[in-house]
C-alpha cells in the first residue's frame, strides 16, 4: 500500500472566480478589502509612505481588520503583509 501524505497549499483561482467570490461579499467587507489592498500598496510598494501618512494608513488598516476579523478572521492582514 502506498501512502500518500496530502498538503493544504494554496491553490491559484482564475480572476473570474475571485471576481465572483468578491461579489458575493457584503459591500462593508468588499471596502475593507479594497482599503486593505490599496494600504498595502501604500505601506510596503516601491516607494513606502512615511511620517503622518503611514500613521493615517496604519490606522485605516487597523479599522478594515476589525472589519474584516468581524467577518471572517482569516481574511485579515497581518502588519507583515501577509493575509
């Protein structure tokens, strides 16, 4: 008999399924998650924010994961970047 070990790795979804999924979302979850993105962008793109802006974009953050943990706690942001 041959065993077979199964991993939990994250499997990629086409664009179209994502966007469909996003739909389904409550409009209050669709804008945490927008404001999670865009913050993200802000906090860690090419040319990260600094001084009063970081501290706007880190409270905003801090706001969409209440939101975000009230819906479903895996979906929130860690400040690592990583969901």
């Amino acid at each position: 008999m041959i065993a077979m070990a199964l991993t939990s790795r994250p499997v990629s979804k086409p664009d179209r399924i994502a966007d469909r999924i996003f739909d389904g979302l409550p409009v209050r979850v669709q804008r945490a998650v927008a404001f999670t993105a865009a913050a993200e962008r802000a906090l860690y793109g090419l040319e990260p924010v600094r001084g009063a802006t970081r501290e706007v974009a880190l409270s905003g953050l801090a706001r969409a994961n209440k939101t975000l943990a009230a819906y479903n706690p895996g979906l929130r942001v860690r400040l690592d970047g990583v969901r």
